[in-house]
C-alpha cells in the first residue's frame, strides 16, 4: 500500500500542471512540484494550510467552493484568478477545481489543478491590441480601405470610404451587388483585377471612383488578393488615396504650361514673321486648342471704314459667306464706341466680355458669340469671339489669359503697324536714294561730257589761236615769246586737269569698254602716282553686265581705293571682283592700319563707307566690314544679278576661300 501511495506521489509530482488536494476544511493534504514552482511555497510549506493563504486572492472570499452550497458531484469549477507568490509578485493562472464526494453525498474533499497562463495572456492581450490598432487604423485612416470577395461583393469597408464617396452609412455600400459601382467606369476595375490575378498585387493604379451623386474622385489604388489554404483566390483587400487635390494641381500646372506654350508660340510667330494675318490666325488656333472651343473668329476694326473686318476664323459652317460677314452686336452703344476714331480705354489686364450675332444659314440657330477685347495703346483694335455656351464655364485664370492675349496681339498689331511704317519710309528712302545716285552720275557723266567737249574744245582753240599770235611775233621779241610759252604750259596742265577731273567723275572707258578697262586704267593711274602695291583681278566676266552696276562696282572701288591711300597707311591694296551666282561679290583689302568701326573718328570720316552701303541695300545686297586696329581693312560686297545670261563658271563662296 505504501509503495503504490509513492507511485501516485511520484506520477502527480510529474504532472505538466499544478496539482493540490484539500480536505472538508480547506486545508491542504497534497502539494505537487510544479504547484510548489508556481506558488512559491514548498510542498512541506503548504501542508496545513489553506488555499487562500497560497493564492491570496479576492475571489477566495468571494468564490469559493468550500462556501457554496449548490455544490454537486459533478460541479467543476474553471475560472482565471490572479494570485500572489510568495515573493509578492503577481501571475494570472487558471484553474479547474473538483470536489470529492463520499457515497452519502457529503464533501470530504477538493482536487484542484491549475496552470500559469502568462504567456497565454500575454498573446491574448496581444492579439486584442492587435485587433484594437488595426480596428483604429482601419477605422481612423483617410484612406479609403476595402475588402471584398472574389466575385466583387464589397465585405467591409472603413469610414473614409463612405466619407469620401458621399454616402451615410457603411450599409448602403453593402447593399451594392458589386464593387464596380464605385467606379466612374467599370472597365477601371476590370483592368486592376486584371493585374491582380496576374502579379498577385497592383500599386498606385490610377482610377475613377464614383461618388453617390455621380461625380468623380481621382484615386490611386493599391491592392492584393487573398489566397486560402489551397492557393486559391478568395478575395481582394485595396486601399486607395484620394488624389483629386494633386490631380487639380497637376491640371492646373499642365493649363499653365499650355498658357505659356500658347503665348510663346505667338511670340515666337511675331518675331519670325511680320504678317499680321499669321500671328491672328496662330493665337486663335492655340487658344481653341488649349480651351476646347469649336468656333473661333477674330475681328479687327477698319477705323477709316467704320466696321468691322473678320480676319481670321475656324469652325464656321461652310454655307456663312466668310469676307461679307458682320457681327451684329447686342449693344448698340458698345458698337458705337468701337468704331469712333477718338476712343480710349485705361489699360487693364481684361475688360468685361460682350455678345455679338453672327449670320447663320439656319435662321432659327443663330451663332452666338462670346467676345474679348483686343486693345492697342489704349484703344480697341479689334476683338476675338468664341461660342458663348462654351465660354460660360471659363474659370477666371482662363478669362485672364484671353485678356492677357488680348493685350498681346494688340502690342503685336502695333508693333506690325510700326515694322509696316518704318518699311514703308525705309523702301521711300532706298527709292529717294536711288534716284539721288542715279541723278549724281548722271550730272557727273554731264559735267565730264562738258569737261570734256566744251571746256577741253575752248583750251584746244585757245592754243591754238596762241599758236597764230606766236607766228606773227617778232622772233627778236624774247619776252613776248616767254609769255606766250608760259601760258601755252599753263593751258596743256590745265586741260590735263580738266581730264583728270573729268576721268573722276565718269571715266569714258566706262561707258565704252565697259569695267575691267576702266579700273585697269585707273589703278594703273594710282600706281604711277602712288608707292602702293596694287593687285587687281575679275572673274567670271565673259562679257558686258548691267552699265548701273558697273558704275556701282566702280565707284565702290574708287571708294575703297582712296580711303586705303588717305588714311590706311598701307603698302599693298587687293582688289577682286568675282561674278557667279546668284550675286557679284566685291572684296577689297589693304594691310593698313585700319580702325574702330565703333569709334566716332573725325579723323576718317565715314561717308565713303556709308555710300557704299547705301549703294549697296538699294540693289538688294549685303555689305560686310571687318577691321581692326593695326590689322588692315576688308570689305566684302554681294550684288545680286538676275539669272539671264550668267556665265557661272564657280561658286563665289568657295573661289578665294582663302582670302575670305
């Protein structure tokens, strides 16, 4: 008996659980190894005493089984308690007590077992704050979080959802068939499950969603699916951020962007061409493209006429008869003002928009136009009009920038205006010119005609009637022959004067051998008379050109010859004229000591150069020169010649490519 007692002893001490017996008192007989562990206390300690000294405890006062009279023999307690250790320190355990019933139905004793629960409670509570944060976080994000099944059936959804879609509760979300109804377009969420099947998630796909009144919220969706045991597809979870803040601000960079694209191709149109019709007609089509407008017109007003003319237009039926159309305007007044020659308006950045009528082949459908004001210097110019069902949902930066365009095609307008003028007067003083040149070689070629027949003729008959004097003067008469003699000295210098000046002003090789022979003779002259190094040569002349040009060619090229011997210093002078096509080109160079184009020298005057200029811009050519203080001097000249009778023998920019 002893020895089976010390086998059940043996077996309880080796249970994984705490194991106490108590008897009819509450005192304990039995105390195992691990109840010894948990507690504290020693087995030998805890013999006597009674389970509310061990576990110190509120519910042994108020719960316990040795006081409570509803006991049966199949009463089992299991509840968790909170007990004190010997040391003091508190551990949750639970506990499942048993009473011991004798066979007259009356209580000998208590079994109780009971197990520290610490790490069970502590993963409890774990998993409760766990489920508590992500309760919140579902719950308190701004976010919108879904989860539905495979089959779209909306499961839960957090309050950001119905907060940002417009509804009132989480019910009404439920109650949809299918999660495609939150979105603008069904075919957004079919494409999203598309590349959740396939990759298994989707991040930051941008979508639609619908609110409950129909209108959009830009989202931007993240989303994975749910797979059971098997690797199957059992759901979806999502969240998606509302982005219809970022996606307004991009717009509205994106519409900055495009204003600005827009005002740079106006400009970029003024500054590369001056037809006023190809600057209207760009803005309008960049302003239609940028605010979706299907009709667009702009008028300019004809002060001189007293109306309005349509200068440019896009989208008007085929059937209005475009150059007789007239806007008929809604205020009569408004008209009135407009086509008066002596308006003024204060600047502004935009003025009020005003209606007009254009003539429709369909009388009963009137087009209606909306129309913003062009304005030069303070004046209306003219004005564009658009649709006015259109206009009417223009924010207030898309009237601003059609006021902003206004001003600038009313700067570009008068800017035209000017470019027109000055051209105007600059073609009047080319033409003036002209005639001003053309007039001085004509009364110089008069003047060196009469140079040279009748001052030359009255020279010639003045000698010779000296000739007659000297015959019949006494031989003996040595003074009076010195006279004579002298004064025949005086006339020949004066008439080799006379052809000199006569030379300069319209050499008669010129007119009759043409330019090679007249500058050959001329620079030989210079030659003669000068220690200068000359060297001299055409090319490509087969045969007589234009006598206007030669004239031009050769005065350019006493211009250049005799500001290289006043005021270049130099010892070598090069001249070369060169015909090719589609220009003659003329080069003159020395190696003086050349100049400061910039610099106001009195000492060297410029009107020789500025008469070739100007002689060169009446024929439509281009000058170029190019100096440097003791680097010598070049000028280079293009005349343009007509095609008829060239003989081309070389391209003009590559023959003498090393003196160019």
């Amino acid at each position: 008996m002893e020895m089976h007692n010390k086998s059940i002893a043996a077996i309880l001490n080796n249970l994984s659980e705490a194991f106490m017996i108590m008897d009819a008192n509450g005192r304990i007989n039995y105390f195992n190894n691990v109840a010894a562990r948990i507690t504290g206390y020693a087995g030998f300690e805890a013999k006597g005493m009674k389970c509310q000294d061990i576990f110190k405890t509120i519910s042994c006062d108020t719960d316990c089984l040795m006081s409570n009279s509803d006991i049966t023999p199949k009463t089992n307690y299991k509840r968790e308690l909170e007990i004190t250790r010997k040391n003091g320190t508190k551990i949750p355990v639970e506990c499942t007590r048993n009473i011991l019933i004798d066979s007259d139905g009356l209580m000998f004793g208590v079994v109780e077992v009971f197990k520290k629960i610490s790490q069970v409670k502590r993963l409890e509570d774990n998993l409760i704050y766990s489920e508590f944060k992500y309760r919140r976080l579902f719950e308190s994000t701004k976010d919108m979080i879904f989860i539905i099944s495979k089959q779209g059936v909306i499961i839960e959804v957090n309050q950001a959802t119905v907060d940002l879609l417009d509804y009132k509760e989480k019910e009404e979300l439920y109650l949809l068939d299918n999660i495609e109804h939150i979105f603008i377009d069904p075919i957004h969420w079919h494409v999203c499950k598309k590349h959740i099947d396939l990759n298994g998630f989707v991040q930051d796909f941008e979508v639609g969603f619908k609110k409950k009144d129909g209108t959009r919220l830009h989202g931007s969706l993240s989303a994975n699916i749910f797979l059971d045991d098997n690797g199957n597809i059992v759901g979806y979870e999502g969240i998606a951020k509302d982005i219809t803040a970022r996606m307004d601000s991009f717009r509205r960079l994106y519409k900055h962007h495009q204003e600005l694209v827009l005002l740079n191709t106006v400009s970029l149109t003024m500054n590369s061409s001056q037809n006023l019709k190809q600057v209207l007609n760009t803005a309008l089509n960049e302003a239609m493209k940028l605010l979706n407008f299907s009709i667009g017109t702009i008028f300019l007003i004809n002060h001189d006429q007293a109306q309005f003319e349509l200068q440019t237009w896009k989208g008007l039926p085929e059937q209005v008869n475009k150059p007789q159309i007239k806007p008929i305007f809604h205020d009569t007044q408004l008209m009135e003002f407009f086509l008066g020659k002596d308006n003024c308006l204060t600047p502004k950045s935009i003025f009020p928009s005003f209606k007009i009528t254009l003539e429709s082949p369909d009388k009963n459908r009137p087009i209606i136009l909306s129309c913003f004001l062009i304005t030069e210097k303070g004046s209306p110019s003219g004005f564009m009009a658009f649709p006015l069902s259109e206009t009417q949902d223009l924010s207030l930066e898309d009237f601003n920038l059609l006021g902003s365009l206004g001003n600038f095609l009313g700067g570009s307008i008068a800017n035209i205006k000017l470019i027109r003028t000055v051209q105007k007067h600059r073609e009047e003083l080319k033409h003036l010119t002209a005639r001003l040149f053309q007039s001085q070689e004509i009364e110089c070629k008069r003047i060196a005609r009469e140079l040279h027949d009748e001052t030359g003729s009255a020279l010639i008959g003045i000698n010779f009637n000296l000739e007659a004097v000297e015959k019949i003067m006494p031989p003996d008469d040595p003074v009076m022959n010195n006279i004579i003699k002298n004064i025949k000295q005086q006339i020949n210098h004066t008439y080799q004067e006379m052809r000199r000046i006569s030379h300069l002003l319209h050499p008669a090789l010129l007119t009759d051998l043409g330019l090679e022979p007249a500058l050959d003779s001329y620079l030989n002259q210079i030659t003669q008379q000068s220690s200068l190094n000359i060297d001299f040569k055409m090319v490509g002349f087969t045969g007589r050109i234009d006598p206007d040009i030669e004239t031009v060619l050769y005065r350019f090229s006493q211009e250049a010859l005799s500001n290289t011997i006043k005021y270049a210093k130099a010892t070598f002078f090069k001249l070369s004229i060169i015909k090719g096509y589609p220009s003659i080109i003329f080069i003159a160079e020395d190696d003086g000591i050349g100049f400061d184009p910039d610099e106001n020298n009195h000492e060297r005057p410029s009107l020789g150069l500025l008469s070739m200029r100007e002689r060169t811009a009446i024929r439509g050519g281009k000058f170029l020169l190019r100096t440097e203080k003791g680097k010598g001097t070049r000028i280079r000249i293009e005349i343009p010649i007509k095609n008829e009778g060239l003989s081309i023998l070389m391209e003009p920019e590559n023959f003498f490519a090393a003196d160019l």
